[in-house]
C-alpha cells in the first residue's frame, strides 16, 4: 500500500488492521457478532451507538452493515486510526465523529450527544489503569440511557481455572506463531507500514508523539496496574450504576461483557 487517497486505498487499511487484529484474536469477527445480536436484541435496530476507542472503525462498519438505522458516534484519541475511519466513512452520514482523551474527567463534553442507547469497545481499555478504568464506567453509566446497554470485548479471564486458561492459551500461541510463518503482520509490522504511508506519516508521527511508538519495545519494570479478572469488570460495572451485567461470550484470554443501564 502506498499513497492512500481513494475509497479502495482506505478499505485496503481498514481490511489490513482487521488482518493484524485477527492475528492475535482468530475469533475477533465472533465476538462482534455477539455484540451487535445484544446492540439489537437491547437497542433495537436504529440504535444510537457510541464506538468508544474506535480505532478505525471495525465495530461500527459491521453495525452499520448489520442494522441500516443505526447511527455511531466514533471516539478515539489516536490521530492515525481516525484518519483511516474517517476516510473509511467519508460521505456516510451516519458516522460522527470525536477526539477525546477517555483519562481526561471531562472527555464526555466533547461529544455531540450526552445520552446513547448503546456503547461498545473491543480491546482498548485494557490500557487504562484500575483508577481511570473505574472512573470511565461510572462515566459511561450517565451516558448510557436507561434499558440501555455497554458491551466491552477485551483481554479477561476467569482466573477460577488456571489450568484450562493455560491449555488453550497455548493453543492460541501455536495458531499465531503458524499465522505468522504464513505471512501475518503483528502489531509493530503495521505500524510501520502507515508510517511509511505518504498520506497517514503526518498522523503517525502525531501518534507516536502522543502515545508511544508501537514499534519499539515496551520498556522493562513494573506490571502496569490493570484488572485481568472477568469477575472485577462486573463488580466495578454495578458498582459504577449499571443495574444488571453478565458475561456473554468467551474465549482463550478475552471476554465480552454486558451491562444494562
């Protein structure tokens, strides 16, 4: 891929970070069915939805795709991954868009609406420490409007079976290290490519300034503090305001949770 200008050149990035994703999450197309079955079975199908940490818009192309009447509000603070979804849905006037900071206390402002029937994520705040991670759910429970529902697909475990969780981790390396002799890019390999693109430097290198260069190591020292256990997203859900919260799909090392406001 090089200059990225027309409609095709973006479905190219965006096809090519739903390969990357699927390189460490075979299953990632099944979580968002599930997703989308409960944005429907909850919200209806012309639901206003909030795609928080959209990256460049994988969960809303497919509700778009799946619910015609549905409306998404993208949120992202990644200057690279926006460009990719706004070029992805340039012209839809179904897709919003926002840049916001999710550690910042004040973030909600900066969206165009303050009450959504639906927000969902996928593998994003597995970033945000406990503190911040905690205070974004209680955020998200004014956000949600009542019978409304928040589904996070992200990196947990039911740390009740260890044993288990370590068999099928282990089958899931073993996937990935084949994926990879076949040719699958990782995190780092993409990354590379879009600073290498002539149209998307310019926001990589915003990205890498604000966040981080993915391609680099991650420095060595303490664990960061972020929650893992399935059982502490929900507990924090309900504390945080939701009335109900149940997990809904599972895998290897991920989990999909939902929570009705």
């Amino acid at each position: 891929m090089t200059t990225t200008s027309t409609a095709s050149d973006w479905q190219r990035w965006q096809t090519s970070w739903d390969r990357q994703q699927e390189w460490y999450m075979p299953d990632r197309e099944e979580r968002f069915r599930v997703m989308t079955d409960a944005v429907e079975a909850v919200a209806g199908r012309t639901p206003l939805v909030l795609d928080l940490a959209c990256g460049t818009g994988s969960i809303s192309d497919r509700l778009l795709r799946r619910l015609p009447g549905a409306r998404t509000v993208c949120v992202d603070i990644d200057p690279a991954l926006l460009t990719i979804a706004r070029g992805h849905f340039a012209g839809n006037g179904r897709v919003t868009f926002a840049e916001a900071d999710l550690t910042d206390p004040d973030w909600t402002a900066r969206l165009p609406v303050a009450s959504f029937d639906a927000v969902v994520t996928a593998t994003a705040l597995h970033w945000l420490d406990t503190g911040p991670l905690r205070r974004l759910y209680g955020s998200l429970a004014s956000l949600v409007r009542e019978g409304g529902v928040f589904l996070n697909a992200d990196h947990m475990c039911d740390e009740s079976a260890p044993r288990l969780n370590a068999a099928l981790h282990a089958l899931l390396l073993e996937g990935r290290e084949r994926r990879r002799r076949a040719g699958a890019l990782d995190w780092a390999d993409w990354w590379s490519r879009v600073a290498d693109d002539p149209v998307l430097a310019g926001p990589a290198a915003r990205r890498f300034a604000l966040l981080g260069d993915p391609r680099e190591p991650r420095p060595a020292g303490a664990l960061p503090d972020r929650p893992t256990a399935t059982s502490w997203h929900l507990d924090t859900l309900r504390e945080q305001g939701f009335t109900e919260a149940r997990q809904l799909w599972c895998s290897a090392s991920d989990a999909l949770v939902a929570a009705l406001r």
